[in-house]
C-alpha cells in the first residue's frame, strides 16, 4: 500500500525536518510543497528525506495543496496523509489517522482537536464558518489540517478544488459530501504555543478572509441556492406586499402608492434572482459535465482505470450518453 504524508509548508524552516524524521517513520514517502519560501524551508525538507516540489511564488495553501493532489493522483497513491510544517501536529499520531481508511472503508478523516485548549477566537471562527457552509453537525473539527484520504477520495478531488487559500479544509469537506464519500474522525493533539511560524495575519480578517473564499466558493457551485432562494423570498415578499394593498384599496377606496411601488421592486429583484439562479445551475451544470468528459478524455489517453473515477462521476458520464473507450481497465474494478 503506498502511503504518502504530504507537508503544504511557507518559511517553516525551523520545525520541517522535524516533521518530515517523524513522518518518514509512519508512511512510505514524504512530500513538502514548498508555496514560495524565502527561508531554508527546502535545503532542510530536502536533508530530511523529503520529497520536495517548490512554487515559484506563494500561492496560498490551498494552491500547495492542489499541488499536492495533482502528485498523489498522478502517482497512485492509495492513502494520503495531511498535515502541517510548523510542528502544531504530532505525526506520529499518523497511524491513528489512517487507521479507518485502513480497516473501516473510509475516505475522509479528519483530525478533531480538543476544544478546550482551543484558543477562543479560533472556536468561535470555526463556528462561523461552520454554520455558513452547512457543515455544521456534519464534523467536529472541519479545519484541521491534520486529516487522511483514501484512493477514491484523492481521485474524485483531484480535479474538483478551487480555492487558493485557507478555505480549502472546508471546501474538502464539501466536496467529500457532494461526492457521498464515508467521513470519520479520531481526536488528534494539538501544539498552539510554540509552533515555528505563526501567523502575521489578523485572526479577524485571516477569519473573514476565509469566510468571504467560502461564500463566493457556495456561489459558484451552488448558484440556485444562493441566488434562486434570496430571489423566491424577495417575489414572496412582492406577492404580499401587492395582496395586502389591493385590501387596502378594497376597504378604502384608497390606493397606495408606496405599497405599489415596493411590491413591485421586490417582484422584479425576485423574478431577477430567480431566473439568474436558475440559469447560473444550468451553466455550473454544463460546465461540470464538461469537465467530467476532459476527465474521460485525459484518463482515455494515460489508460487510467475506471475505479479512479468516483461513482457520482460515472453515473454522470453514464446520464450524458458518454460511451466509454475501451482502454480503460474496467476489469480492475
């Protein structure tokens, strides 16, 4: 079984070969993606043992870690290993991280951290976010960092993440549930004083920055709910708005302007935000089964197996009238 720990890493030169020793020791190949350091971060990966691929400019984790996808899926991995180089994480907790995906047929597994050694600005961040993605309740810990992939988790996100930035633990999670992937947790330990490299950003605006990648990232997949549903109450509201003034003018003879006025302003942002949503789901729809066919065409052309495709892949491919070419290895299903 190929397992590999994959390090996304920015000026950790202090603690990344500490962590590459410790993880060198639980899985079979170690992985830094170096997002533009101006340290030493790379020559001290490097000595450590660690297989290092390097961004000319830094990108933003979410951007190492894509990164870090594009390799694990390139190169059959069958269980990836996430964790952090500034040392906030123990990777010899590996085992316990990999331990479902090993015995229980999971896909995703994330590391929970104990909450009441958590810092408070980061329990209540988390909560935000939470709630505003509708993660809330699904997991317990949904940005953690430390968190562990099977084979079809990596083929079926391998092509499907977007952001650059810290919103990519919980657009991981979106995808896992899009994807109807099994997701668990095992509790993890969690340095906060100490660690290599703090971050120079603001927790607030670090916190609303994240936020703001999460709700255009909710936009850009889910068009009709975050438009379509704005837009139905907006022509609710005009729809009752209009009723109650033709009571008014029923009972008093007296027709209201403003009420007139009101109902139809909400009428027409509604019908607006109506038809945007719903032809926005139309594109985002077309553009994802567009996208799904370059996948075929690619794997067609390397010979991938059919089993690197999720099941919603294929059901998709099978809806569209897609007719598979025979080099692929059904039979390695």
């Amino acid at each position: 079984m190929n397992i590999l720990a994959a390090i996304p890493c920015f000026n950790e030169e202090a603690a990344i070969g500490t962590v590459v020793l410790k993880a060198r020791k639980h899985v079979d190949n170690v992985l830094v993606v170096d997002d533009g350091s101006t340290d030493s971060t790379v020559e001290v990966a490097r000595n450590a043992g660690a297989e290092v691929i390097s961004h000319g400019a830094n990108v933003g984790k979410g951007g190492a870690v894509k990164t870090i996808f594009k390799y694990a899926f390139e190169n059959d991995v069958d269980i990836l290993v996430l964790l952090d180089g500034d040392g906030q994480h123990n990777p010899d907790e590996i085992p316990n991280i990999i331990k479902p995906i090993k015995e229980e047929y999971t896909d995703l597994v994330l590391g929970f951290r104990d909450f009441s050694v958590m810092p408070f600005y980061r329990r209540i961040g988390r909560a935000v976010l939470d709630i505003t993605t509708g993660i809330s309740g699904t997991v317990t810990d949904s940005q953690s960092g430390f968190r562990a992939l099977s084979r079809k988790a990596i083929q079926s996100m391998a092509h499907v993440l977007n952001g650059n930035d810290f919103s990519i633990e919980s657009e991981m999670i979106l995808a896992a549930k899009e994807l109807n992937l099994a997701i668990k947790e095992a509790p993890i330990s969690c340095r906060y004083e100490g660690v290599s490299n703090k971050s120079t950003k603001n927790p607030v605006s670090h916190g609303f920055g994240v936020l703001n990648s999460l709700i255009w990232l909710i936009a850009e997949k889910r068009p009709l709910l975050f438009i379509g549903v704005p837009g139905f109450v907006f022509v609710v509201i005009g729809i009752f708005m209009g009723i109650r003034t033709l009571q008014i003018y029923s009972h008093t003879s007296y027709f209201s302007v403003p009420f007139t006025l009101l109902s139809s302003i909400f009428l027409i942002i509604g019908a607006i935000g109506l038809f945007m949503g719903l032809t926005l789901t139309v594109i985002s729809r077309l553009v994802e089964k567009i996208r799904i066919e370059n996948e075929v065409n690619r794997a067609s052309s390397r010979k991938i197996p059919m089993r690197h495709f999720s099941s919603m892949d294929r059901t998709s491919l099978q809806g569209s009238g897609l007719v598979f070419n025979r080099t692929f290895d059904t039979d390695a299903e």
